[in-house]
C-alpha cells in the first residue's frame, strides 16, 4: 500500500467513525425527546415547571 492509499484509507475511516458518532448523537437525541414526552404525560405538572422546579419535584418522587 503506498501513501495515497494508506491516506485515503485513513480519511475513509475517520469519515465512516463521524458518520457513526452523527447517528450515536442523532439516537440519543431521539431517546431523550421520547423520555421527555413520557415524563410530561406522567407528571403534566412538569409542563409548566422551570427545568431545575421538574428535576426536584421528580427526585421528591423518585425518593418517596
């Protein structure tokens, strides 16, 4: 293998691994908005909640 070929190697790697972060991101992203919506339609008072107000209300719970 000479250069090019071990460089374009390289590069096809580093492209496919940031492709593989982007869709890590993306799913994580997605679970996060799900568990969300769960969270509100369990405890709707969260809705209106300052984010910090929903944590300790939610941690109250957790802890009972």
């Amino acid at each position: 293998m000479n250069e090019t070929e071990r460089i374009q190697a390289q590069h096809r790697l580093e492209e496919t691994q940031a492709r593989d972060r982007v869709k890590e991101r993306k799913a994580r992203t997605r679970r996060l908005i799900q568990i969300g919506a769960i969270a509100e339609s369990v405890f709707p008072k969260i809705k209106d909640m300052e984010l910090e107000d929903a944590k300790r209300y939610m941690e109250q719970i957790r802890d009972r």
